[in-house]
C-alpha cells in the first residue's frame, strides 16, 4: 500500500499548489496604493473613447499629386529590382 500513499500526497500536494495559484486570482488589486511616481488618474475612467469626435477635413491634399506619383514610380522600380534579384538567385 506504499503506492497509495504516494498517490494520496501527490494529489494533496496538487491540491495545494493548485489553492496557492488560484488564491492570487481573488486578490483585489483596486485596494491597492499607487506608487509615489504613478501618473493620476483619470475622475472618469469607465467612460467610452469619442468615436464620432473626428478633426475637420484638410484644405490641402497631405501630398501632392506629383510627389504621390514621384513615390509611385520609386516603388515600382524597387519591387522591379527585387523581382529580378530574386529570378537571378533562383527562388
């Protein structure tokens, strides 16, 4: 019967070590301090994000139609350059 005996304190053992790491689940870390360098917090910090609040329209394009193009060109050339890289090393 020593083998039940192993078994019964292997599976206490578990036990144990299974309420140890639940036990860190039930903790309330709201109780907790703030650290002294800790940012405050917000009063209101359940409130939603303003998802409709978008900034206005710009006047002028971000870029210009001819630097769009410029940037067009560049990057065709580039992925020409690595297609050909690639189809001389064989992959």
């Amino acid at each position: 019967m020593p083998i039940d005996r192993m078994n019964r304190g292997l599976a206490a053992a578990v036990l144990l070590a299974s309420l140890v790491a639940l036990s860190g689940c039930s903790s309330t870390i709201a109780d907790m301090t703030m650290p002294a360098d800790a940012p405050a917090r917000e009063k209101d910090a359940g409130g939603y994000l303003p998802v409709h609040d978008l900034p206005p329209d710009r006047a002028d394009p971000t870029i210009k139609p001819a630097d769009q193009a410029k940037i067009e060109q560049e990057l065709i050339a580039a992925r020409a350059r690595q297609a050909s890289t690639a189809a001389q090393s064989g992959k």
